[in-house]
C-alpha cells in the first residue's frame, strides 16, 4: 500500500515539473534554431547561436533590460528597506493604535488586481503632478515608486514569518545590558533575520523585473521597460531571438534563485550551530 502510494505521489511530481519546464526547456533548445519560424527546427543549420549576436545588437532591447535592471534593484532595495522596518513595527509593537488598519493595508496590494493597483498609482500621480508638481510626467521614477508599493507588501510577509521564529529572551537579554534598541536591532536582530532580507529582495528583484500590468498605468513613452518590449514584440510575431531573450532571463532567475536557497540554508545551518554552541556553553 505505501509502494503504490508512493508511486502515485512520485508520478504526480514528475508530471506535475514537466508540465512547468518542459515548455521551458523546449523553448530554451529553440532559441538555437537556425530558423526564423520558432516552431520549425532547422535540421541543416542547427545549432547556431545567431540570435544571441542579433540579440546583443538590438540597441532597444538593451536600453529596455538596463532600465528594468535598473528600477528592479531600486525597488528591491527600497522593498527590503521599508517592509523590514514595517515588518518590525508590526511583530515587536503589538499594542500601537491602528495596528490591525496598518496590517491589512501592508498585505493589500498583495491580493487587489493589478489593474485596480495600476489605475489608482495612475491617478495619483496625476493628483499629484497636478498640484504639486512632481513627478513631472510618467517615467522611471513613477514606475520605482509603483512597484515598491506593490513588492513591499511580499517583504513584509517574509520578514515577519522569520521576525516571529526569533528568539526574543536573546533581544530582552541584550536590553537588560543596557543596549540601546537600535543596536540591539542591528547587532542582533538583523543578522538573524538576514536570510528573510536576502529573499525578500530577490523576491521583489523577480516581482519588479516581470510586471507588465502596472508599469503599462505609470510608465511613460521614453521609459519601456524590458515585460513592455517584448509583449509588443510577441504581439506583431514571435521573433527567435525572444527565445534568446528568454533563455537569458531564466538562467539569470535560476542563478539568483539558487543563489538565495544557497545562502538561507548556510545561514539557518550557522544559526543552528551557533545555537548549539550557546546551549553547550550554558550547561
């Protein structure tokens, strides 16, 4: 009986992860297609790498994936900066009026749909253009802006399930040392919550890199993101060298991915082991 439930369950995770990738991986192996229509494989001249060069000479291309690269990290930063602090205040101070307001309209963002979440970014910025004026039109600014307010909300949640694993007695102890809050903070509290920051920002980096709904509300005509560029692109007919594009992306992804997994286990194992040590020490 578990033989076959096993193998129910180890049928139903291989077919469930080539359902995901297999597709991927199919359009990965295109992108060295030496033909121009992606669905047919060229037997001759395949494989070729003509389209990573055709790919690396598209100028608009360029200057659309340097512009999400750019507003990505920015918000990313921004992200962690601001849902860790948010995150804090909502674990550690717990009696402050307005908590349970303050809670629900962290997450909001997290489960309004996107086009709701764009048309009101719109409109504020226009609100705010038009009385105060700044932001002077939509472009890499107003997009910074809007997707801080949408990534932050997965931040929060992140850093709050890991603020809430945290040993306190190790806060109060450093306190009754007479610590300030600020240091104890950054000496102690920080560190321990590192790995929830680093994936909170790759998470957010991802979130920033691949919007396509809300930047299309706030962004202008001189900032076109890379998500911008490419839907027009696959509008007017899928070109190879998309699938180039593509093939790009998911090896970066896969990379910062494995990157966050690598360091969240290294720095769980060097808590555990420094817990160990502690407990040792205190026997």
């Amino acid at each position: 009986m578990n033989e076959r439930r096993s193998l129910v369950v180890l049928s139903a995770m291989v077919f469930g992860f080539a359902f995901l990738y297999l597709p991927i991986l199919a359009m990965m192996v295109y992108s060295f297609n030496a033909s121009r229509l992606v669905t047919v494989w060229d037997s001759v001249n395949s494989p070729t790498i003509a389209w990573y060069r055709e790919l690396f000479d598209n100028t608009a291309l360029l200057d659309a994936a340097r512009l999400s690269f750019q507003i990505a990290t920015t918000n990313a930063t921004g992200a962690v900066i601001l849902g860790t602090l948010a995150a804090y205040a909502l674990d550690r101070y717990r009696l402050f009026k307005g908590r349970g307001a303050f809670n629900v309209l962290t997450t909001a963002p997290m489960v309004l749909p996107e086009v709701i979440t764009g048309l009101s970014l719109l409109l504020l910025f226009v609100a705010l253009e038009q009385t105060v004026g700044w932001p002077r039109g939509r472009g890499a600014v107003t997009i910074t802006i809007a997707h801080i307010t949408f990534s932050m909300a997965y931040v929060i949640v992140i850093v709050k399930a890991r603020l809430a694993t945290v040993d306190r007695s190790i806060e109060e102890a450093a306190l009754d040392l007479g610590a300030r809050p600020w240091k104890v903070f950054a000496v102690i509290t920080l560190p321990l919550i590192a790995s929830a920051i680093a994936s909170g920002w790759v998470l957010a980096f991802i979130l920033s890199w691949d919007d396509l709904v809300i930047t299309s509300f706030v962004s202008g005509p001189s900032s076109t993101t890379l998500p911008q560029l490419v839907f027009s692109k696959v509008r007017l007919g899928i070109s190879p060298d998309i699938n180039a594009l593509a093939t790009i992306l998911v090896l970066l992804v896969t990379t910062c991915v494995a990157s966050a997994g690598i360091y969240m286990v290294r720095a769980e194992r060097r808590r555990l082991r420094d817990a160990q040590m502690a407990f040792e020490d205190g026997v």
